[in-house]
C-alpha cells in the first residue's frame, strides 16, 4: 500500500544549468530505518528556510563546523552574535527581523555589523564561504581587510569573491532578489554556485593561518565560512544545500532524493502569508518557490507554486505609463521592489497592449476610493478594494470582473475576456483617493499569474525515478493541490515520462492532470503514442483543495479525488521503468499547473 508522507526532518568558465550529473547519491537519510523505501518517492512543500540546515554544513558527506556562522535571526539593533565566532557591532542605523522567502523563522539583518575584535581564523586551505542574501548593485557584503578577503557587487549586480590577486565572480544577480551563493575556494581552481548552478574560476588561497576582524553588510539572511579541510565538496552536494534551503529535497525516497532539474528562467515573486496578510518576495531564478496562501477552508495551504512561463506586457513601474493628473510615490508600497504610486486626486494612467483571444489584466489597489480598468474594444470594470466584488462598467464583448483580497487593505482587481480583437489595444487605469501598484497584462490566460518582475519562463522540478518509482506494471500516486482560478488549458500535477536526448517523450507517459475550465481531474496513460487509459472525475477542483490518489496496474488504473472514484480498464501494461523523471506541477503532454502542489507520494499500490 501507498505509505502516508514521512516528514524528515564567474571569473572563467560557464554555467551550468541545474542538471545534476553522475556523481553518486547523498547519504542515506531520505529512508526512515526500518521502512522499505525502493520504489518509494515522497515530498512536502511546507517548509522553506535556513532552519532545514541547522548549524554545521553539512553537504553529503561533509560535516564540518563553520569557523563563522551568522543567522539573520540572531541579530538584534545592538548587536550580531554568532553561532560559531564572536561578535558584530552595529555601524549606523541597522534593521533586523527582516523576513524573505521563507516559511520557517529565518530572518535577515540589514546594514553593516562589523567586530571590533578578530573573530575569525582563516588560513591557506580549501574554503567554502555560504550566503543567503538578497542582491543589490554596488554593495559590499564581506569584508576581512587582514585576510586580503572581500565579497562585493558591481553596477551590474555581478558578485566577487576577491582573496588576495584572485577573483572568484559570478553572473550579474537580479537587484532585490534573494539568491543562494556558495563560493568553494581552492587553490588549484575555485568554483561558485548560484541557486544551484555551478561556475568555475580561479584558484585562491589565504596566506597565512591568523584571526581576523571581519565586517557584514547589505541584506542577509546565512553567512557561513567553513573550513573544509581534506572534504571535498562535489557539484551534488552542494546542490542538495540547495535544494534543502529552498524545501524541495524529498522527505523520503529509495533513489536519489535531490532534484535532477530546477529550473526556471528569470527572476519570481512568490507570495507567503505573514500577519493575517499575502506579501511578496522577489527570488532569482532557478529558486523554486514555496507559496504560502489562504485555502477555502479557511486555514494557510503552503506548497511548491508551479507556473506557466508569462510575460508583464505593461511596465511594472506606473510611473512611466502615460498620466494624466498627478501621482506620487507611495509612502508604503505594496512590497520592496515593486513600484506603488498614489492617486490622491483623479488621475489616469494609459498604455497599449497586445489584443486578440484570452486576455486578462489585473493590478493591485488600496485606498478608500476606486480605480475603473479601461480596455478599449472590450470593456471596463471598477474596483473598489472596501467591496467584495468588483463591479462590470461597459462591455463590448462578454467580460469578467474580479477581486481578490490580499489583506493590509490591499486588493487585486483583474479583468478578463476570452474575446479581445487583435491589437494593439488601449489600456487606461482612471481612480483617486487609492494606491495603485503591479499592473499585468497577460495573454492566452483567463486567471492572472503571479505578480512577474519581468519576462519569467515556467517553472521546472524534476525527480529521478531509479528506484523512486516502482519498477513493474503496477503503483500509485497520490498528491494534493490548489489550482488557482480557472484555465484554459489542461494542467498537470504529477507528470510521468521517458526521456530522449532532447527531453520526456510524451508518447510514454502518465499524468495526474486538472483538466481546462473548472479542473476536474484525470488520470492519463500513454504506451508508444497510444491511450493505455484515461480515468476522469466530474468534480470542479478549481480554487479547492483536492486531494488526488491515482492507481494503475497491468489492467486497470482508478482515480479519486475524494469524492468520487473512477475505475478504467488499462488498454496496455507501462513498466514503471519506462519512465525516467517524475515532473511535479508539469508532465510531457499538459500544461504547467498555475497554483500549488502541497506534498505528493509515488509508491506501490
């Protein structure tokens, strides 16, 4: 039977997608003792944080004591004490308790601590030097000035890590973004990652063996300078620091329990519950994102957000559409690095935007007043973030109108058609006495997508199936979701497929999928192109949260979404071992799931 979820606890070269290679697994770990995991794959994404990976670095099979260890948490307006070293003073005016991507208690520190005493020691041997931080442009991060030691960022947003002569760089960061950086630094060659993808530079070393003063800066949440010793760190194992801090390392599995591919282009907000209200944090690409949102039944539905890839099709900025009236910065914007202005008298803002099909244009609001979205050809709706609905005004083809509460006062309003002429189209945003911020025009969508910061592609998690996956003709999976709105596209949960030199192959695959509309599930099997079964419920999962459970064997497949369970003769028998990745909120033939994937379990029948 399918066991319920076990929770357990550059310089030179090129990057590196994250694809983890032939390197061998981590430690055992990801099997309870006692429990017959092969053929067993299970994850949860409920946690998120510096808190996964306690307070030595351990990667694999290295475990070492830092030689310095700071926690944002741990920092106070009077001072950074660290785990493993001294203390920081503060210079100037700090922050502390700063929160980010996470969903345990990291926190992060902002401004410069620096300590008026070595705290440190460092000599000539192999070094890694851990960061969890949010990037900005032209900020010092580390500095050691008796080590010849330094971490700081250009005008690009490039990272270096400089030691003496040498230089260790990485790729230009997203500004406000949070990022995972490991610098492993060796004197034969050093090697930096970047949310999980790997570069290589120069080789480095600390002269001589001496303690140092040491001074922190700009916006962090981990800083970890860890002696390695004779350790040698392998690319998998510091990808699984990864994987862990971000919380998609599974919680059990019989094969490789890391992620093979984590993936998406551009840089994401992802939204977390925090104070009875939703905020936004900015993460780089390739973080996977961990979504904490208010579910229908009331309580906080955590999960891994998987996304189609969108474009923001207007400027986030509304301070360069074309206004008319006045507007002004907001004195509290909806979030860091998202631009809010305020109507305080009526204004209008204008731009245009592509046309034709399914359209939807949705913008964040707050305020006493009310905003009208204008979208010539089609229709406008107003907004009023007090009410509960939002209100249709003119419509020239059938529309929609919709509101979404946010809390802190904040709303999104969104207006969607399925028949918009082709454009280019007018967009006009008229309101007073309301703040205004995050406009979005999305196409080919009838839900809006989270808030993009740019161009972002869709997001990518991959498993392993050796020995994650049973083998023969017959297993299960199960998996529960929450679906964001309704679609226009078939979207997958739990994808299965074989893969070819150029990806999964879609002609030898299954899939637990939502289907368009109102997201009712289906089970799905494909054998040499052809249906071995297709299983179907009736019940709308849209905007619920469903739990789904999936059988197959040599004969027959069934699907429950709870309430209902179907039962479908199989038209052929699939070997598990046919298939070659387990892709959680995508698969080979459907689309991206647009909303939450909160744990799922692949296992025997």
């Amino acid at each position: 039977m399918l066991l319920p979820i076990v929770a357990l606890a550059l310089a030179a070269g090129c990057a590196d997608p994250y694809v983890i290679g032939e390197e061998g697994l981590p430690p055992a770990g990801y099997c309870p003792a006692g429990v017959v995991c092969t053929g067993r794959l299970e994850a949860s994404y409920a946690q998120a944080g510096t808190g996964a990976w306690g307070d030595r670095f351990v990667a694999g099979r290295i475990s070492r004591a830092p030689a310095l260890l700071l926690r944002g948490e741990d920092a106070t307006a009077s001072g950074w004490t660290a785990r493993t070293g001294g203390a920081l003073s503060p210079v100037d005016v700090v922050q502390v308790g700063a929160r980010g991507p996470f969903t345990d208690a990291t926190r992060a520190a902002r401004g410069r601590f620096a300590s008026a005493a070595p705290i440190v020691e460092l000599g000539p041997q192999d070094l890694a030097i851990e960061l969890v931080l949010r990037a900005r442009a032209n900020a010092r991060v580390l500095d050691a000035p008796t080590a010849g030691l330094a971490i700081a960022s250009d005008d690009t947003g490039a990272l270096t890590l400089a030691i003496g002569a040498s230089a260790i760089a990485t790729a230009p960061l997203v500004d406000g973004a949070w990022y995972h950086v490991l610098f492993v630094v060796r004197a034969s060659g050093s090697r930096v990652y970047v949310n999980g993808a790997a570069m290589d530079g120069p080789g480095a070393v600390i002269a001589r063996r001496a303690s140092h003063a040491i001074a922190v800066d700009g916006e962090v949440a981990w800083l970890a300078i860890v002696p390695l010793g004779d350790g040698e760190l392998q690319v998998r194992e510091a990808r699984e620091r990864f994987a862990r801090l971000v919380g998609v390392a599974a919680t059990l599995a019989g094969g490789d329990p890391i992620p093979t591919t984590i993936a998406r282009d551009g840089a994401a907000f992802t939204d977390l519950v925090e104070d009875g209200a939703r905020a936004l944090h900015l993460v780089g690409p390739d973080w996977p994102r961990i979504a904490c949102r208010p579910a229908p039944s009331g309580a906080t539905a955590c999960g891994y957000l998987a996304e189609g890839g969108a474009g923001r099709g207007v400027p986030l900025d509304l301070q360069q559409w074309t206004v008319t009236g006045a507007i002004t910065a907001a004195a509290m914007p909806l979030a860091d690095d998202v631009p809010t202005v305020t109507l305080a008298d009526p204004a209008t803002l204008a731009r245009t935007v592509d046309g034709g099909g399914d359209r939807v244009v949705s913008l964040f609001a707050r305020g006493a007043g009310e905003v009208t979205i204008d979208l010539a050809q089609v229709g406008s709706v107003r907004c009023a973030p007090g009410a509960a609905t939002a209100t249709i005004v003119t419509s020239a083809v059938p529309i929609t109108a919709a509101i979404e509460p946010w809390g802190a006062g904040w709303v999104r309003c969104a207006l969607v058609t399925e028949a918009a002429p082709g454009g280019p189209l007018a967009l006009t945003l008229a309101g007073s006495a309301i703040d205004l911020a995050g406009p979005q025009a999305e196409g080919n969508r009838i839900t809006p997508t989270s808030l993009a910061l740019a161009a972002r592609g869709d997001d990518v998690l991959v498993y392993d199936t050796v020995d994650n996956i049973p083998a023969a003709d017959a297993g299960a999976v199960r998996a529960r979701v929450l679906a964001a709105g309704a679609s226009i596209h078939d979207r997958s949960v739990i994808g299965l497929a074989a893969r070819d030199a150029t990806g999964p192959v879609g002609d030898d695959s299954a899939a637990i999928y939502l289907q368009t509309r109102q997201g009712a599930a289906h089970f799905a099997a494909f054998a040499g192109g052809a249906i071995a079964w297709n299983a179907g419920t009736a019940a709308a999962l849209v905007d619920t949260e469903a739990a789904i459970r999936a059988t197959w064997s040599a004969t027959a497949a069934t699907l429950s979404d709870g309430a209902e369970q179907v039962d479908a003769t199989a038209g052929r028998a699939i070997q598990g071992a046919t298939f070659a990745e387990v892709r959680v909120g995508g698969s080979a033939r459907s689309g991206t799931l647009d909303g939450l994937v909160r744990d799922f379990a692949i296992g025997p029948p």
